[in-house]
C-alpha cells in the first residue's frame, strides 16, 4: 500500500511541477512579445534625450 502511495505523490508532484513549467513559458513568451512590442513602438526621443534600446 505504502509503495503505491508514493507512486500517486510522485504522479501528482510531476503533473504539478510540469504544469508550472508550461505555465512559466507561456508567461516568458507573453512578457518576451510585449517587451519587443515596446521596443519597436516606443515614442522617438528628442534631441535633448539619449537614444536607448531598452525602455525602462
């Protein structure tokens, strides 16, 4: 009984574990498109400001 108990925990900790990994790269890929998004649709800098390739 024991051994099939820690078979169920390991399946449940593994499903849980690979959701969380999924779930980070979709929100990689979601942060990923807005960053290039702002990166090429940021407002042109004037004269008085330094051109800078990221926008913080």
């Amino acid at each position: 009984m024991v051994p099939l108990i820690l078979v169920l925990l390991l399946a449940v900790f593994l499903f849980g574990v690979g959701f969380a990994v999924e779930a980070l790269w979709w929100i990689a890929l979601i942060v990923l498109a807005v960053w290039v998004l702002g990166f090429f649709l940021h407002p042109a800098g004037g004269p008085g400001r330094r051109a800078r390739w990221y926008r913080w």
